[in-house]
C-alpha cells in the first residue's frame, strides 16, 4: 500500500519540506519571476533527496529524475499566466505527488533493501506532523482567501499617510504619529498566533485520533471557540471566517491521518 511504502514516504516528507517547511513566503514569491530564486528552491529539494540517497543510495535515479521534474513543474508554471491562483497551487501539488508515486511504480523502489532503523509507523508520523502544520495552514490561506476579514492594518497606514513628511521628521510631529497610532491601534490577536494554534489543534487531534478518542476532539475545538466567543458574536465576518477555518481544520487533520496510516 501506499501509505506503508518507504520510498513514497521517505519522498513525500522531503516534498512537503522543501514546498512548505524550508520555503519562505518571500521566496515562494520570488521564484515565480526570478530564476535565482527559483534555483534556490531546486537546490533545497535537491538537498532534501541527497540525504535519502544516501541513506539509500539505490533511491539516486528516482531522486534525479523527481529533481528534474519538480525543477520542470516548476519553470512551466513561472511562464503561464496565474489566471486562478486555486487551481494553480492544486495543479503543482498533484502534479508532485504524481511524479513520486510514478516513479516509484516504474523503478519497483519498494523491492529495494533500506536500514532497519526506517520503520514504516515512524515516517508515518513524521509526514502526518509535518503536512499537519505549515502545509495546511498554507492550503487555508490560498483556498479560502476571499473570506479572510479585513484587518486594521489599512487604516492605520492611512493615518501615517496623513500625515506630512516635514511634520514627521521633527520631534513633535513623531510624538503626535506615536501617539494617533496608539490611539487608534486595536489590536485583537498576536500575528502568526492564529496559525500556530491552528497546528497545536490539529497535532493534538491526530494524537488523539491515534488513541481512538474521536470523541476528545470535541473539547478541543470548544475550547478554541470559547476564547474567541466575544469576538466572534460580535463580528459576523469573522465568526463565518472562524467556522470555515475550524471545520477545514477539522476535515483537513481526519483525512491526512486516514490517508497516512
């Protein structure tokens, strides 16, 4: 089976980390139009398969040619015209996972001896940890970015651009900028804190569906609700916005367990 393949699996946790775990937003970015960038992603994938190569030297023509394809996917994609960036990103990834698992099927890699120490149970657990974390949070973001509620940010760069470059260069007009942006910053959440306890939901929610307690998962996500209550009866936009990201949180955590194991 698929999920129990060492290769697969062993090339599959190097995908998702060179895609999401070592690849920065800005070089996700860049790469798009900049070659430089685009061989710096290359190089870190291709470092990615050097290291299971050389756990199992007999992996390096299937590592070469996923190499060459991921750098091909890629430099085909830099050249077409981002018409929906959706369906792009749902086209690169399948197009990913379907060289992997081609190319295990055409070199028979699972007939290939590996070290004792790569046990099936354990590499299950690190692909789930890993696609669990930024590789969802990543997929939420481009899927559902329509419905993200607008943020106070805009406004307060409106404020700054009210405000002369002659006054803000001199001392009193740096303390008025410092103080209007006090006045009128409301924070509501910490940046990057949504996402991070979107990965401890999810990573607590695989370490209980291991244990068979799906009923657990309930407390989880109550809990996670009851600290956002006040904002979300407050605000329709983003409650709806909390809904879609706590069920694809959900969904998302179910289907990578019973897919991996």
């Amino acid at each position: 089976m698929v999920n129990e393949s060492i290769p697969i699996l062993l090339f599959l946790i190097a995908h998702f980390l060179g895609d999401f775990q070592l690849q920065s937003e800005q070089l996700a970015e860049t790469k798009k139009t900049s070659f430089k960038s685009l061989f710096k992603h290359i190089s870190i994938h291709a470092g990615l398969i050097a290291i299971i190569v050389f756990i199992v030297p007999k992996y390096w023509k299937a590592g070469l040619i996923i190499i060459l394809a991921h750098l091909l996917i890629d430099m085909v994609k830099k050249h077409l015209p981002v018409a929906n960036e959706k369906v792009v990103f749902i086209l690169d990834q399948l197009m990913h996972l379907a060289v992997i698992l081609t190319v295990n099927s055409i070199f028979n890699l699972d007939l290939i001896a590996t070290p004792a120490w790569l046990r099936v149970p354990t590499l299950q657990w690190v692909l789930l940890i890993i696609v669990i974390t930024k590789p969802i949070n990543t997929t939420f973001k481009i899927l559902f970015s329509n419905y993200q509620p607008e943020t106070t940010k805009q406004s307060e760069l409106k404020i700054e651009e009210g405000f002369s470059a002659e006054i803000e260069e001199s001392a009193i007009g740096k303390w008025l900028v410092k103080g209007q942006m006090h006045h009128s910053e409301t924070p509501t959440t910490i940046r990057g804190a949504g996402a991070n306890i979107g990965t401890l939901e999810r990573v607590l929610a695989a370490l209980l569906l291991s244990v068979n307690q799906y009923a657990a998962l309930g407390i989880i996500f109550t809990a996670k609700s009851i600290t956002r209550y006040d904002k979300i009866s407050k605000d329709p936009v983003f409650a709806e916005y909390y809904l879609i990201g706590t069920l694809f949180s959900i969904l998302a955590v179910i289907l990578c367990y019973q897919l991996i194991f």
